[in-house]
C-alpha cells in the first residue's frame, strides 16, 4: 500500500470530518425525537375530567409551553356521529368544555373547535353535548364548510401528496388533537392519527387510495401541539358510530408523538400497536415511536 | 235565479256575510289574510310543519276523490273539508274567492290585461269533466286529476323554494306558472271553467239546490209563483259516461310501467306504491320538508302514473334517522304521519353490495366506510382478502342510504339502495 501524503490525509480527514459533522445532525434529530418529553406518554387515570386535564398539562409542561397569551388554538375533537356522549362516539364533552375553558383561563382569546362531521353537523354537534360545552367555554365551534379548506401539498407524503385540509388546523399557534378511542370497522382502530379524517375536505379518496398510508401520510404536515386522547369511555363494538359495547378505561391520553399515543391507546383494546398497520407505517416512515418498549409511559392517578 | 235566492236569504246570517263582502276593504282584508295565510303554511315557516297540510285538506274535490281511491278517509281531512263542502252544497263556489290563494293569483294576472277577451263562457265546462273522470279513477283506485287541484298546485309552487334552480327543482312550480300564464292569455278561464276545485263546488251547489227545491218546493209557499227551473239534472247520462271513462282510465294509466329495473325509493310512510301514485297529489309538501333535499319530483322512473310524485335520490344526503318531517305533511294520506321512532323502524328500502365495484371486496382496500356510516348497524364485515369487506344485513337494512351517500367507490357506488315495498324492519338492539 502507498504511503499517504499530507494532502490526501488532509483530503480524507476533512472528508471524514464532514461526515462527522453530518452524523451529529442526523443523530441530533434522533435524539430530539426521544427527549423525554416528545416521545413519554402521560396517562391520567381518574373520573373527574377537569381535574384530570389540568393535572396532565401540568406535567406537559403547562400551557405556557404550547402558546402564549393572545395566540390562536384550535382544538380538533373527534364530532363526527349524532351520538350521544354516553355512547362514546364522540369526545367526551366535558373533556372539550374543560380544554376550551383552560386555554380561555391561560390567555387564548377565542378557542377554536371545528369538525367535518359525518352525521348532519347541526345534529352531530347537538346530541354530542359538544355544542353547548363550548358555547358555555367561551369557543367558537363550527362545522367545516368548502371554504375552509386550503389546498396544500404533503412533500414527504407516499400517496396523499396533496389534501384540502381546514385552514384553521393550518394556520394556528397551538394545535390540540382531542380524538376518542373506538374500535373502527375500516381502519382497526381509531385514534389520533385518524381522527384528521375529519380536518379534511375529501375522506373518500383515502379510502380509494389506500387508507392506511394515507392516515399516516397526513402525520407529515399536520403536527399537532398536544394531543389529549379521550379513553374515558372506550367504544369496542359497531365502532366508529356504535351504539355498541363499552368499557371505561377512565383515562386520558397526554403527548406530543401521535405514534405513541396511538400505539400506547390501542393497548387498552388488547391489540398490539403494530397490528394497526397506519400505526406500523407511521412508525417505519419515522412520524414518531410506535414501539412501546421504547416509549416512557408514564401512569398517574388523580 | 241568483237574486231569488238571495231574497230567500235575506234573513239569515248568509246574505249579511254577503252585504259585508260587498264592501271593498272587507273583501280586501279577508282575501288578503287568507292568501297571506296560504303563503305562510306552504312554505312551512311555521314551527308546526303538520300545518301546511291544511290548506289542500280544505279542498272537498281532494276529500271526494282521494276518500273514494283509499277506501278510507282520515278524520282530520273530514273534519277540515267537511265545512268547505256543507257551505258549498248551500252556497256553490264560495270557497274561491274567499279564501282560494289560486284564485287571487289568477284573478289578478287575469286583471292585468283588461283588454283581453275572455270568451270563457264559450268554453266548456271542462273542470266538470275533470272532476267527474277523476272520480271515477278514484273508484278505480287512481284518482286522475288530483294534481290539478288549485290547492295542490299552490303549495307545489312552495316546494321549489330551497332548491337549486334546475330544470327538475322547477317541475314541480310549473303547474301555478301554467295557470297564471294562461289566466294573462284568457282571463278567468282557469277559475271559472278548468278548475276541478270549482267545479266540484259547482257540483255541490247544484245538488244542495236540487234537494232544496225538492224539500222546499216554491210553489208550496206561493202558489202564485211559477215552478223553478230545474238546473240540468247533476247525475245524468253524461256523468255516468265520464265516471265510466274515468274508471278504466285509471287502470290504463297504470299499464305505463317504468323502464328503471327497481323502483322507486318513497319517503318512509308512502302506502303502498299502486295507491301512493295515484292518492298523491304532486303538492310538493314533502318536496318542502325534506331537510336533506333527497326527496325529488319524479320523472317517470315509476311510470307514467307516477309522473311527479316524490321519490328520494340518495346522494349527497340520505334519509336522516332523526327526521319525520316528510311523514308530517302529506295532505291526503298518500305518506302516513309517523313517529320518530317508528320512522326508524321502517324499511323504505334495501342496500346492495355490488362487490366488482367495491374497493374493499375488489381491491381488498381498508373501507367499511358503509357499515361506519350505517346509523343502524346493519352492515357486517367478513374478512376477505386481508380486508374487512361489507355484507348487508336485510333484516336490519332500513334502506336510509347513509351508505351509499358516503361510499368512496368512483364513479359509480358500489353500495346502493333499491326501492321495496314499505315494511317494518327489525328493531334496534340497545
């Protein structure tokens, strides 16, 4: 072998050194995806919502953490059936009522609600309660019309490069993604990840599309700020819609990683995480931690 | 004639009624709240929807015909049209000029062009024979010509409201359009010689003065008075030919049948589709009700007998399982008032899977968007292709099309609903 010289050695090391310097980054990224406080699950077990809520925004950090007074938020709860709060379809009203009250307490003006609803929205919105909790909050609850929508491109998306999506979960400060957790006849489960079906002018072309790359293809653009999983009542039969069977869990759901949380959630369905496959490939395209043994969850009781 | 009978009447509380019509601003005030009320009930503006039945439910013509078709007739449209029909048998066609909002319509466009001859007295009678042919479709079980019943086409202008302004949105107004545009070419020919409505008043004025001067013969009070003349016998041979004519008319009409393979889908409550075609008068009323706008005026999909009755074309919206209005309006019985929760127990139809159209039976595709939108449960998954793929419980299957409103497949629906015959479904477990 030839003896190196001072040029090539330079040559190589500055090479080297450069790919170095591109690890860290790389590496960097990785590791903000697993701080604690990213990728840890807060699992609040109790009955009383409001206190359950306040205790797991504590441990988020506070509301201070995802905006500052005056900012706009809007709040994505799952409103698609005309189904009543005991049925579990929805989110759990006093949930919602609780959140818009909360951020109203911590300088948000305005708290934003918004549904494309699947039922008749005037229905969906009164027999849900949610109609009357954010009225009583101080919100602004409205159902998604065409005009909404903003038409945006998803880059680092498979099949769903571009969706028409509300232009209020597009454009705010904080965004709080509030599903309930319910079996789901199409996609297995439904959590957070699914539950921007409902943020969407066009539901039917995941459908056509394929549904579950398209549920995680949407987890590419929209990161919400905070996501609060509504598992106080959990729907096991005839979901999405029901009536069906119910158990109560009485949990709610904190994080930031919609992976985690899903994953987290659809164990207390009894199913393996990786059994949903929008959650396997939410995981894969690396949207967040689908792997439980690598998440910290983390369990309190009030 | 006419003067006789009203000095008979001087005394009584009739011919005051009269002398105050005479005054303008009595007439004014009486035919404007009347046709104001009119205006208000069909377009069912009213927290109380019910109310826009009444307005048709006056016409004793409706009563006759579509009583004499069901072989029943129900106690509020006796009750409401009963009083229209006692004032006729003693007082004629005092109905339209009182309170008919057809007649204020076509009176005024009649009066728009005071130059143009009417010449309706040369014209026949042709509102008779409407009537008498239409009574005797009811004996058949179609009643021809309830669709042209003043009332109906009034409230039928109404339904056309919400809608967007198509062609097949504007059907259902064209029959007040037709009477205004023909009352500006010859003034009063519509009221005075086509109505059915009129005419059947006519009729009964004619009969209540028959048995009058029967009853009360002239001469047995003045002796010195001649005999009235009999106004032409009411029932003769003519009648008898017409009734006939009418009768087998209906069963004629109804030998049109539809080219579309299924049929039509009816707002839940419709009696069954030979009776509902022929009861229904194209008033419109359930066209108005209809919140989701999936009710539409027929275009011959159920035959020529049913030309323009209500049918529901599922998409975009379906038959929603919190609404009864449609059941609540109907004037003569053709959709039966219903209950919220019997509404939900009723199948009006029964979807279909067509599995070389469904994403998830053909592409093996994650869907179910169906059995997600079913508000009653009765779509199954069974698993097929490593998919949940759809099957149709029809015992459960009300035939709403929640389904297919919402089914992904393109262009054509993979899940559809088709039309049956009215009947309970099984009812919801919880």
């Amino acid at each position: 072998m030839r003896k190196m010289n001072r040029r090539q050695f330079l040559e190589i090391a500055a090479a080297g050194g450069s790919l170095l310097l591109l690890r860290p980054f790389r590496s960097t990224a990785r590791a903000v995806a697993s701080l604690d406080h990213t990728t840890s699950v807060w699992v609040v077990h109790g009955t009383d919502i409001p206190r359950m809520l306040e205790t797991g925004i504590e441990r988020m950090g506070g509301w201070s953490s995802f905006f500052t007074p005056g900012q706009k938020v809007t709040l994505k709860p799952n409103i698609a059936w005309a189904s009543t709060p005991e049925q579990g379809a929805n989110t759990n009203p006093t949930l919602v009522g609780a959140c818009v009250a909360a951020c109203r307490a911590a300088g948000c003006t305005e708290p934003i609600v918004c549904e494309n609803t699947c039922s008749p929205s005037e229905q969906a919105f009164r027999m849900s309660g949610i109609a009357e909790a954010v009225k009583k909050a101080g919100g602004r609850l409205y159902a998604l019309k065409d005009k909404d929508y903003r038409t945006t491109e998803l880059p680092k998306a498979k099949i769903l490069k571009k969706a028409d999506i509300a232009a209020d979960v597009l454009d705010c400060a904080c965004l709080i993604n509030m599903p309930v957790a319910k079996v789901h006849g199409g996609a297995g489960l439904t959590i957070s990840l699914k539950n921007w079906m409902g943020a969407v002018k066009d539901r039917g072309a995941w459908h056509r599309t394929g549904l579950h790359q398209c549920i995680a293809d949407f987890s590419t653009r929209i990161k919400p700020s905070l996501i609060i999983v509504d598992a106080t009542r959990i729907l096991v039969t005839n979901g999405p819609r029901g009536p069906g069977k119910l158990e109560y869990p009485d949990q709610l759901v904190f994080g930031r990683d919609p992976v985690a949380v899903d994953a987290y959630t659809a164990t207390l369905f009894n199913k393996d995480p990786f059994a949903i496959p929008y959650i396997k490939i939410a995981h894969e395209m690396g949207l967040g931690c689908g792997d439980l043994s690598k998440v910290n969850v983390k369990h309190l009781h009030v | 004639m006419t003067a006789n009978l009203e000095q008979d009447g001087a005394s009584d509380a009739g011919f005051a009624l009269r002398h105050a019509f005479r005054r303008r601003w009595i007439r004014i005030l009486v035919r404007g709240s009347s046709f104001t009320v009119a205006v208000v009930l069909a377009m069912q503006i009213l927290p109380w929807r019910q109310t826009a039945a009444l307005l048709p439910r006056l016409s004793p013509f409706l009563a006759l015909c579509s009583a004499i078709a069901a072989r029943s007739a129900s106690r509020a449209f006796v009750l409401t049209a009963l009083p229209v029909f006692l004032l006729a048998l003693a007082r004629g066609r005092w109905f339209c000029a009182t309170l008919c909002p057809t007649w204020v319509l076509a009176n005024t466009a009649s009066r728009l062009r005071p130059g143009a001859r009417s010449r309706f007295s040369s014209w026949p009678r042709f509102g008779q024979v409407l009537a008498v042919i239409g009574l005797g479709g009811a004996v058949g079980g179609y009643p021809l010509f309830l669709w042209l019943d003043p009332l109906s086409l009034f409230n039928g202008f109404f339904s056309t409201l919400p809608r967007p302004a198509t062609l097949a949105a504007l059907a259902p107004a064209s029959g007040l359009i037709l009477v205004l545009l023909l009352s500006l070419y010859r003034p009063h020919v519509w009221c005075m010689r086509l109505c059915p409505l009129g005419a059947t008043q006519d009729f009964l004025g004619q009969m209540g003065r028959c048995v009058k001067n029967r009853m009360f013969p002239r001469s047995a009070r003045d002796p010195a008075d001649p005999p009235p003349p009999c106004p032409a016998p009411v029932v003769g041979r003519r009648f008898f030919l017409l009734a006939i004519g009418g009768f087998l008319a209906a069963f004629a009409v109804r030998r049109f049948r539809s080219v579309s393979p299924s049929p039509c889908i009816r707002p839940p409550g419709a009696v069954n589709e030979n009776l509902f075609v022929g009861l229904c008068t194209r008033c419109g009323n359930c066209l108005r009700a209809c919140r989701y706008r999936i009710l539409h005026f027929d275009f011959g999909s159920s035959g020529l007998a049913g030309l323009g009755t209500p049918a529901i074309q599922i998409t975009p919206g379906y038959c929603n399982e919190w609404c009864n209005d449609c059941t609540q309006v109907c004037p003569v019985g053709a959709i039966q008032p219903l209950t919220l929760e019997a509404k939900r127990n009723v199948a009006i139809g029964t979807a279909v899977v067509e599995k070389s159209r469904c994403i998830a039976w053909r592409d093996g595709q994650s869907c179910m968007v169906c059995q997600e939108f079913c508000p009653y449960n009765a779509i199954r998954a069974v698993e097929s292709g490593g998919a949940n793929c759809p099957v149709v419980d029809d015992e459960m299957c009300r035939g709403c099309g929640a389904c297919e409103s919402q089914c992904p497949a393109f262009p054509d629906k993979a899940i559809t609903v088709r039309g049956i015959q009215q009947r309970a479904a099984k009812p919801l477990a919880v």
